[in-house]
C-alpha cells in the first residue's frame, strides 16, 4: 500500500490488491485496475471522435497493475507494464465513479399529486412557437422530463398537425395500432380503448417487451358530454409504497408478471406478451424508471411462487390505493387543439365514460429517440 499527495487540491491515493482507492474532494471512490486500463482516454485507446473504444477489453490481462500511479495536476497517470501511459482529470474519475452514479440521480423529477402539478402553472408550449423555435422544443421537453407530461396548445385539429407536432420531439413509433392511429368509439378493434367505456388509469402497451415510451392524444372532435382524460403520476404513488413498506415496494420491483394482448379478427391478428415487474428500478441507485400498470392486459399469474401471490396482491393493493387516491388524479378535458404528451413509462392515462361522437387521434413515440433529443438540447435525460 502506498500513499502519494497531490499539490494544487487535496487528493490522496492508496493502491489496493486489484484497484485503487482516490480520495479527492473529500470522498473516497474505488477504481479497478482492468476498469482503468479499459477506460483510458488515449488516441491509442479510444477514439473520440466516434466516442467509441479501441482498446481490445478481451485482451486485458485480468491481474493487471500499473508499474507507476501519481497524482500530477489534478490528473492521475498510470502507467502499465509495457510502457502505455493514462491520463485521467480527476474530475472525469469522480463523475464517472460508482460512489457518484449511486448518489446521483439518471433523470431529476418532479413527482406530482394534482396540487402539486396544478400549483407548479407548468406552462403549455404554443403551435406556431413549437413548430419554428428549437428553444421552446427544449422548453418543453424539460418540462416532459420533470413531470412526465407536457401538452401543446393552439394545434390544428387535424391528424396532419398532430403528426408535425409530433415530428418535432422525435421519431413515430409504428405499432399494430398503425402510425398515426385515429379511432372513434366504434369496436373497430378488439380493445376497450375502442369504446364509450370509462377506463381505468393504465399504462399502455405493457404487453410489448419494451412498452411504448410516449403516448400522444389529440381530440379532433367530441360532440356529446364527459370524456375527460385522467392522468396519475405512476412514480408519486410508487414512491408513497416504497415509504409505506419498503418490502411490498421491493416485491413489486423483484417479481416479473405476464400483460398480454390476444387479438383475433377477421383484419387483425395479434398475440403479444410483455415479462417484467410492475416497477423497474435502477440497480446501483434504486431509480425508479419504467412502470406497468395494466389490469386489463395483466395475463395469467403464474410466474410467481405460491409462498409469494397473497403478499404480491398485497403489495399491488396498496399500490393501487395509491393511485386510486383521489388527490393524486389530474383531471384534463383535451379540447381539440391540445395535444398531450404522456410518458408512458412514468404517467397512468384513463378517462371517464362519454356519449356522443368523440374522435381521438394519436401515435406513440420511441423513449430512446426522444431522450436522445432532450440530450441534445443538453437536458439531463
Ligand atoms: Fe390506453
């Protein structure tokens, strides 16, 4: 064990069997030395201009230790047994360390009930605005990111529009649904969306393997009464289980359950199923990132030990009454001309019953291509 200073900030070293301890503004952080060798930002190593890695990870030796480590500079220089050298800025080791990723959180949040949300006067971005200015696009995915619902106002109620609206955040999902998707309450297809029915809060498609991550909804036209659209926070009520008991929270994040969607008709013919728990959470830093919740589409529960379905319903019991809790409900009547954006990952979508002829557009959008434009935009995502 050895241990060197450093002159310009405090950071001190001491070298372990297979890595190294830093410990620089204040907080010790362990680096492997294979994770430092993989890592190494030369030329000869990794190529940045692709942001992609040269250096052959399968021919590191797995019991590799630097000849030579010092701190010079605020850099740590290694160098290894052959003669190549690394240079990593002490800052990059501590952003890129696992005691700051586990502290850290992947995406910042604003968790709502209906005051919450109603009190926060999140703004609507505008039609005109949003199609000519990148800057209210960014606004408004900022404001996607930290609530998990965004809406445009002033929209032409047309199908057109709402896909140019669309177009604007990211790439359309295509789905069995179709593209764009335009359906009125005429059992067109074999799901209950088809009808006047009310529906509970739900996630959508929680029978896809990786469920769609954006929902899009615009109401080109109702002539009748009632219709309005629900919106629940999944995460608000999620994180009221995880305080609650930490154990029903932890069984909901750990036992994998069935959605499934069995369509059968003379136009359509669809079998889909979807694995996994109704939360999903980071590992490292136990982030809540994915929820489905969909008892219309829960199939058949028979992935889970008999010892563990009565304490399974209790845990999805309580979650439930979390989100049923009528303070958690965000009522909205879309209008035609406003256009929601709901992450269907994070945010339950529902409505009440309506008569009348109601005509609702929309499509669905990839998670991956729309985060991909709020980083971009250098939002946290
Ligand atoms: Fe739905």
């Amino acid at each position: 064990m050895q241990i060197r200073g450093c002159a310009s900030r405090p950071a001190t070293l001491q070298l372990l069997e297979d890595s190294l301890v830093l410990n620089y503004g204040g907080k010790p952080m362990h680096f492997n030395y294979v994770w430092l060798r993989d890592h190494c930002r030369s030329a000869a190593s990794y190529n940045s201009q692709t942001h992609q890695r040269n250096v052959d990870t399968g021919g590191i030796d797995l019991t590799i230790r630097p000849d030579n480590t010092s701190v010079q500079d605020e850099h740590l220089i290694l160098t290894w047994p052959g003669g190549h050298v690394t240079k990593y800025s002490l800052s990059w080791l501590a952003e890129n360390s696992y005691e700051r990723q586990k502290q850290s959180r992947v995406q910042p949040r604003v968790l709502w009930n209906s005051d919450i949300y109603k009190n926060a006067n999140v703004p609507s971005a505008k039609w005109d605005l949003f199609m000519s200015s990148d800057d209210e696009v960014k606004k408004f995915l900022q404001n996607y990111l930290l609530y998990g619902i965004a809406f445009v106002d002033e929209v032409p109620a047309t199908v057109e529009a709402t896909e140019a609206v669309t177009q604007r955040v990211s790439l359309i999902r295509e789905t069995t649904y179709g593209r764009m998707w335009c359906f009125t309450s005429d059992f067109s297809r074999g799901d209950s969306a088809y009808s006047q029915l009310a529906l509970d809060r739900h996630t959508d498609t929680s029978y896809f393997q990786e469920p769609c991550g954006i929902q899009v909804f615009h109401c080109l036209k109702h002539e009748g009464t009632g219709g309005r659209t629900l919106l629940v926070d999944g995460f608000y009520a999620a994180e009221k289980v995880r305080q609650q008991s930490p154990e029903n929270f932890d069984l909901l994040a750990r036992v994998p359950i069935r959605h499934e969607y069995i369509e059968k008709s003379d136009t359509h013919r669809n079998h889909m199923t979807g694995i996994g728990p109704v939360l999903d959470l980071y590992p490292w830093n136990k982030e809540l990132y994915l929820i489905r919740y969909n008892n219309y589409d829960r199939s058949v529960i028979n992935t889970i030990p008999h010892e563990l379905v009565q304490r399974w319903y209790v845990a999805h019991r309580m979650l439930t009454t979390e989100l049923r809790r009528p303070e958690n409900e965000l009522w909205v009547k879309l209008n035609p001309g406003k256009v929601v954006f709901i992450d269907n990952w994070r945010v339950m979508h529902g409505r009440e019953s309506f008569t009348g002829l109601r005509q609702l557009c929309g499509c669905y959008l990839t998670r991956d291509d729309v985060l991909s434009t709020a980083r971009g935009f250098g939002l946290q995502a």
